[in-house]
C-alpha cells in the first residue's frame, strides 16, 4: 500500500481475519503520521479508512471500492 499523504511505501502492522476472503488489514507509514485500515470483503479490497495527523492537522477519511461480483 502506498501512502497517501507522503506517497510512501507503507508496511503491514496486523491483519484480523474472520474466514477466508473476509479480513482487515491494519498499515502504518514509516515516513509520516499515517494509517489506514484495508478492509477486504470477498478477497477484493472493499474500503480503505484513513488516519493521518501531519502538520498539526488531523484528517480522517474514507475511500470505498467497487466489489467485482462474478
């Protein structure tokens, strides 16, 4: 996963599995004050929840992808 904030490689912190195809990765950045939660549904990336607090801001968003059925 690469960062969004800084553009960054990040690395997986955890990974919480509930069955096969259905879990959520946690990421963290090295180069700034950055996670994100992957969560996969399916075995297809469904939502990416953001944490970043840079430069005195803090932003939280998220970002939903379309699950490719058949």
């Amino acid at each position: 996963m690469i960062c969004r904030e800084c553009g960054a490689k990040m690395y997986l912190d955890d990974r919480d599995t509930n069955f096969k195809g259905n879990y959520d990765n946690y990421w963290n950045c090295e180069e700034c004050q950055t996670s994100c939660i992957e969560q996969v549904r399916f075995a297809q990336s469904f939502k990416e929840i953001w944490h970043s607090e840079n430069n005195d801001e803090v932003k939280d968003y998220e970002i939903k992808h379309q699950i490719k059925r058949g």
